[in-house]
C-alpha cells in the first residue's frame, strides 16, 4: 500500500450558507419516511454551526469518480438535483477518509483506490455533530464485502448499486439493485455490503450511537463473487 495521501492545503472554509442548504436537503430526503428517520433528523446540526477543519485528504484516488456522481444523480433521480448541486458546490471543502481498519487490511488489493468517505458532519467533520453525516464514494465494480458496527446507519444512495442487508442475503449471496433516492437502513451490528457496477458509486449516510467504532469487515480479505 502506498503511504497514505498527504492533506492539502485547504482550500478554504465551507461557507455555512452550503452547509446549511446541504443538511437542509439531507432532511428533506428523511422527512417522508418511516418512524427510524425522526431521530437521525432530530439530530441533524442547524445553524450556527460548531465549526471544525474537518479530518482527512482533500484527495483519494477514487475522487476521479466523483464528478461523474454527481452528474448522474439528478439523472437517476430528479429530486437528487438539489442535493448534487450542493455538494459540487461544496466539493473543493471536502476532507475525505478511509476506515483506519481496511487501510491497515483491505478486503482486497484494489478496494483502497478505489474507495472513500468525506464526514460532512460529525467528529470528523466539518461541522460538529451528535451523529456522523457525509457520504460514500465507490469506483467501478468496487465490491465493499460485509460488515457491521454498533452505530444505526441509514444511506441514501445517490446513484444506483446492489446491496445486501442483513445475514439471511449474505448467507444466500443475494444482491438487491437500489436506486437512487432509496432510504436503506441498517440496525446497530446488522451486516451489509455493496457493489457497484460499470459506474461508481455514490450515497449519503448517517450514523446515530456509537460514533467512536468504526466498521469491521466479517471476514477480512473476502474475495469478489462471481
Ligand atoms: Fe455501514
């Protein structure tokens, strides 16, 4: 693995106006939903934001995927428009990361290059946050294998991709395509996993709990199926 990529020089201090409109537009995709939104709504910060610098690299590998994201979004799903728009706007801000745990063992050669996260809100964010709130960022058939932790997570995928939820579709090797625009939630500790196809991809996600563990894979080097 090649040293990990040095932080950049920032490129300034996301205005709070962007931020606003993002997390604004974050709600907005959880308000219509089922009761195991309302917390993580709740919990969305609102302004005046505690501002932090954020942790992480201005740029991964996998960054080279995200403008075409953010093009397909509002394509895919036209209530996306919104949420795209805002976060091109808020891309030269943005700090990305990878899970210390699948830098130190990653579940296959290619997945770190092709891999990655920026914490909008959060410890590690660029506001501060009671829950952590950013999004995913998948190249071309990256296959991110099973995993869990102890914090409730919903995404919100911005362009679309197979994913797996739960040990009985793990078990059985079952994928179910979710577009754009769908609400996935994950209880405390279920498993889940996800590919993406010919094209990257993106989704939002939340956490609520235990914001301090992050993921562990089920079974640390997993091959892609066939
Ligand atoms: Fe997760």
């Amino acid at each position: 693995m090649s040293e990990p990529h040095r932080a950049q020089p920032s490129a300034g201090t996301a205005p709070d106006a962007l931020l606003a409109r993002l997390l604004g537009e974050i709600g907005r995709l959880l308000g219509g939903e089922a009761e195991f939104a309302r917390p993580f709504l709740a919990a969305l910060p609102r302004e005046p934001f505690h501002r932090q610098p954020g942790d992480g690299e201005a740029f991964l590998p996998v960054l080279r995927d995200w403008s075409d994201c953010l093009a397909r979004a509002p394509k895919e799903q036209a209530a996306l428009a919104p949420v795209a728009e805002v976060l091109a706007a808020l891309s030269p801000f943005l700090r990305w990361r990878q899970n210390p745990n699948y830098r130190v063992s990653p579940p296959d050669p290619g997945f770190l290059d092709g891999y990655g996260y920026s914490e909008i809100a959060g410890p590690y964010g660029l506001v501060a946050a009671g829950i952590r709130c950013g999004v995913l960022l998948l190249g071309p058939h990256i296959f991110y294998p099973a995993h869990r932790h102890p914090a409730e997570e919903i995404y919100i995928p911005l362009t679309f991709g197979d994913w797996q939820r739960g040990e009985a579709e793990i078990a059985v090797g079952g994928w179910t395509e979710r577009p754009a625009g769908a609400v996935i939630h994950h209880p405390p500790k279920a498993p889940h996993a996800m590919r993406a196809g010919e094209q990257a991809l993106a989704a939002l996600y939340l956490w609520r709990g235990d914001l301090a563990t992050e993921a562990r894979l089920d079974v640390a080097g997993k091959a892609m199926p066939s």
